[in-house]
C-alpha cells in the first residue's frame, strides 16, 4: 500500500475521506506503476505546485492521479507548475501522459 494509508494520502490531496473517494484511490494507486516508489514524491510534487495554483487530484475519466493548473491562473502561474512538473518527472523518472486538455496531466507511474 505505501508509506501512507490511503485515507492519509486523500487527506494530503485535500479530498474529504467520505464518499467514493477511497474506493478511486484504491484503482488509481493500483493502475500507478511503482506507486511504492513515487507515492511520497506524488505528495511533495502536491506541496511545491500549491503557490503555482495547480494541485493532483484523482482523475474523474481515467484511473490516474492527474496534475492540473487552475484555469483562472495567470500565464506565469502555468508556466512554473510546468517546469516544476517536468523536473520533478525526470528527475524521478516518472512517466506523465499529457491530456487533451490545456496544462493536464495524468501521472502513469515510473517508467520501465
């Protein structure tokens, strides 16, 4: 399961544990190759993307944690989430799927 409980890890990503909430996690934690190993990164990316207004959440569509800047963000905002989020795959050899939306991204898991 990781270094955290599930309910840890919602409450970490702002979700209310309640709900449908820790049944998705569950097959997003499943679906994530290497969870183990990038679990406690997933929850730093979350910290160091809060001043740039972009946040993980739990991909409604898909099975997948998904990054995603705030729509009403200023174009500098996006711009260092997106460099924030690109260094932190790389380093940490995470692959990242981009989505047809604008600034979306669904994290896959460690690459390999």
């Amino acid at each position: 399961m990781g270094i955290f409980g599930n309910e840890a890890l919602l409450t970490q990503l702002g979700y209310n544990t309640n709900g449908g909430s820790k049944e998705k996690i569950k097959k997003v934690i499943k679906n994530t190759r290497g969870f183990d190993s990038i679990q406690r990164r997933i929850v730093n990316l979350s910290n160091m993307l809060k001043p740039y207004k972009s946040y993980i959440t739990l991909s409604n569509s898909e099975d997948f944690f998904k990054i995603k800047s705030d729509s009403i963000s200023s174009m500098l905002h996006i711009e260092g989430a997106k460099n924030i989020i690109h260094k932190w795959a790389e380093k940490y050899n995470v692959e990242l799927k981009k989505v047809d939306k604008k600034d979306v991204y669904y994290i896959v898991g460690t690459k390999g």
